[in-house]
C-alpha cells in the first residue's frame, strides 16, 4: 500500500518503530516518496532564487535612479559632493585662455548725471582742492526710482463734428483700455512675472502694491489675465495652423491639473513657433488634434503609444530616452543587462557623432545615409545574438522596443535637419511643470487655456529671439475692447 508524505512522518516518528522489521519495499518506497519531496523543494528554490534576483534588480534600479539613468528631473537627484582628481589640481580657475570677455562697460543710456563733491578733508576738516588735471571717476549704477510706475489721468473733452453733427471722444493711447485701470506695458510685466517668473496670484499683487506702489485687487488681476487671454487667441490660432504644416515637430505631454481634475498639455514645436494644448485625455486622438488629421511632416517624440496611429512622413523616436534607461543598465548586478549596454551603446554613440560630422561639414549626405545602413546592421547583428540563456527582461524590454520601432530610431541620419531626440519639446515643457508645481494647476477653464496659450507664447518669443514683455504689450495694445469678467474660451 503507497504511502504518503505526512503517514511516513508519524509512521517514522512513532515509539514502538523498528527500521530492521520494516523490510525492503518500505524503505523503497520511502525513498520514492523522499525522492520526490526534494524535487519539489529544489523547484520552489529555484523559483525563490529568481523572485529574489528580479527583487535585486528592483532595489537595484530604485536606488540608483537619477536624472542620467531615468526620467525623473535633475533637482530630485541626492547631492554627490564633488571630488577634486589627481587630474584636476592646479587646474585654472576661470574661462579658458584666449576667451573673449562678456565684462559690462556701463550702459547704453545715461538718465541723470550726478556730481558728487568731497566738502571736507576727513582726516584735518579742511576744505579740499579739486584736482583739475586728474581724471574723474565715473560710476554708472542702476537703481529703481521711488515712484517706478506713473499714474496719467487722460481728460477727454467731448467733441462735435460741425458737418454731419458725430459726437465723441478722442482715443485713448495704445495699450489703455476702457474701464480698466491698468496700462498694457504694467500689464505685460505683471504677466510675465505670472508665469514666465512663476509668481502666484498674490505674489503678483504684493509685488504690484509693494514695489510698484500701485493698490490692485483680486478682480483687478483676474480682468488683466482676461485680457491676456482675448489678446493671445487670435496669435494662438496661427501657431496652430503653422504647426499643422508639414516639417520636424518635437511633441511630448505632461499632466496639468485643472480644478482637482487631472488634465493633460500637450506640446507640439518647430524651429519658431510653439503650440501648447489642453486636453482631457492622453490618448490618440489629442494627438491628432494638436498636429492634425492629415500631418505630412516629420515627428520626433518618445514611445508613448498615443503617436503610433499619427501619419507622418517619417518618425524619430527620441534617442536620449533609450539612453537614460541603457544608462540604468550598467550598473545592473545581471551581467546580461550590463552586456547589452556594453554593445548598444557605442552604436547610438556612433550615430549620434555622425549627425554632428554631418552638421560641421566633415560628412556629405549621400555618407550620413550610408552611416544609417551600417548603425542599423550593428543594432540587428546585437538583438539577432543574445547570450546564452536569453537576455535579462530589462534589456529583454529594451530590444523589444528596438523591434517595435525598428524604422523610426535613426531617421536623423536620413534627414539632418532632424533632431536625435525631442529635447526642444521636453525643454517647452519645463517652464511648464515649474509652474503647475507652483500653482498646483487652474482653477476655472479659461485659467487652464491661458496657461496653454502663454507658455506658447513665451516659447514661440525665446525661439525667434523676441522681448517677451514688450511683444505681449504689442498684443494687448491691438485688443482695445473693456475685459470681460465672465470671459470664457471654449475647450
């Protein structure tokens, strides 16, 4: 009769057991039964050992995680104190020989010249000579005035025309509006310091009161963004038609909070222009939305699967992403993350120098196409040839991802006006992220539009080089209508 585990335990166990008595088909199937018990623990060892290196891994990557190796930005990496190399000492401090200076020769414009005189000797108390031969000397110092903002009152007499009897009122200069008590150029400084300084609302007010000596309320300021918005609108439709156009868009998204719920921007940038857009969801359709149903251009963007279904000429999957997580894999206690870094590496690096050859006119472009074939025979040759036993499951990932995307990696050296990353829209995107930490998102849906429409604007004004304050008057001035308290722009 078969026995089984636990009967043999107390079976064994038992006072009265004799081992001698029990005969060689007992011990047989013992062994049989201890035989198997073993090959079920060697199994769950086995298990047990790989949960534990996938454990390793994760403890591994968690704490290692930084801007080099992951997603996460610079200011959240723990601080390395720096240590000076044995070939670092003696070094010169400063700019490199030959460097041109950027010193500072006083300013373009001088508002008041101020003749300060030495009236007594300090040490005798005589009254000193001037020294007519010696040089004077010059200090030239910037100081905000008392009263940095003026306060005009324009008189307007009514006035009646003698010909066809029309009466009315002479304009009010550019950049003054009816029924609002602010000019535009305090407006535009006051906008910029919102959200191109990340000012909240009642640091704006403070800094109004406070430096400028002029009182403002909450309504006051809430009609000045208004304003914003109606001036920024026309503009911003324009940027949206221009960056429906065929050409290199970078494109990238980041969440925004507008009134607790959680929304998403979307950015989309060409070489001049930047379009943020704001929308409720992550998905495709946003996407197509943004750059539009028919874009013929070229699209750089990362690996989120909202760009997939999006036509385009071309695509160019963002090559610094890959790089961060290649990064994360060298100091993986699997040797096979580490191999996989070791090759995949220096193939990117390769293309990536090839890119810049190209730009300083070391290669044509017949060659740079050439390079594009080579890189992409190294890449397949590496993903074709994994180690034995496989490659890890992060690495695993990785050429998966390398599969999946296989045309869209090295499009840069097909077309050199093409960017190796989408760094230009991660880069629109920071001001952003700044200021959703600050403000913690919009509270109404005209707030959250505006904060699409000016972070466009400011980014569109960096790129073609532009005064931010002075162009955003230049708006304000041409919306001359009196703001609108219950203003509000459709999604």
């Amino acid at each position: 009769m078969a026995i089984n585990d636990q009967q043999l335990s107390t079976l064994i166990n038992s006072p009265d057991f004799d081992p001698e008595q029990m005969g060689a088909a007992f011990w047989c199937e013992a062994y049989v039964v201890q035989k198997k018990k073993n090959e079920e623990l060697e199994s769950k060892l086995v298990n047990l050992e790989k949960e534990l290196e996938q454990l390793k891994e994760k403890l591994n990557k968690l704490s290692q995680r930084s801007s080099e190796n992951s997603s996460q930005p610079p200011s959240s990496d723990k601080y390395k104190k720096k240590s000076l190399g044995a070939g670092t000492k003696g070094k010169k401090r400063g700019p490199a020989y030959g460097h041109e200076g950027k010193t500072r020769n006083g300013f373009e414009q001088v508002d008041n010249y101020i003749e300060l005189n030495w009236e007594i000797c300090p040490v005798c108390g005589t009254v000193p000579l001037k020294v007519e031969t010696a040089p004077v000397k010059r200090n030239q110092i910037a100081e905000l005035v008392s009263k940095p903002v003026q306060v005009n009152e324009y008189q307007r007499p009514l006035y009646q025309c003698p010909n066809c009897g029309k009466q009315g009122h002479a304009e009010l200069p550019l950049g003054c509006r009816e029924d609002f008590s602010y000019g535009g150029l305090l407006s535009s400084l006051v906008g910029w310091l919102g959200y191109g300084g990340h000012l909240s609302w009642a640091k704006q007010r403070y800094l109004v009161e406070t430096i400028l000596g002029i009182p403002m309320s909450q309504g006051s300021l809430a009609k000045m963004h208004q304003w914003f918005c109606q001036s920024l609108y026309p503009s911003y439709e324009k940027w949206w038609e221009l960056i429906q156009q065929p050409g290199v868009r970078c494109v990238d998204e980041t969440s925004y909070r507008l009134n607790g719920i959680n929304y998403w921007l979307w950015v989309a940038t060409s070489s001049s222009t930047c379009v943020l857009f704001l929308a409720p969801t992550r998905s495709s359709s946003e996407a197509k939305s943004l750059l539009g149903e028919d874009f013929n251009g070229i699209l750089s963007s990362d690996c989120w699967s909202a760009y997939s279904p999006i036509g385009a000429e071309a695509k160019q999957k963002c090559l610094a992403h890959i790089e961060r997580e290649l990064k994360a894999l060298e100091t993986s206690h699997l040797k096979a993350n580490r191999q996989f870094a070791q090759q995949v590496f220096p193939i990117l690096h390769s293309a990536r120098q090839a890119h810049r050859n190209f730009h300083s006119g070391q290669l044509s472009r017949e060659q740079l196409a050439e390079h594009r074939i080579s890189v992409e025979a190294q890449l397949a040759e590496v993903l074709s040839h994994p180690p034995i036993g496989g490659w890890a499951a992060d690495s695993q990932n990785l050429a998966n991802r390398f599969r999946k995307h296989w045309s869209d990696w090295f499009t840069f050296l097909t077309y050199p006006e093409v960017k190796p990353d989408n760094n230009d829209a991660e880069r629109a995107l920071r001001p952003v992220v700044v200021h959703r930490k600050v403000s913690g998102g919009a509270r109404s849906h005209w707030g959250g539009q505006l904060v699409a429409m000016i972070f466009s604007f400011l980014e569109t004004m960096r790129l073609q080089g532009k005064n931010a304050v002075e162009e955003l008057f230049n708006l304000l001035a041409g919306e001359r209508s009196p703001p609108q308290a219950d203003f509000v722009l459709s999604i």
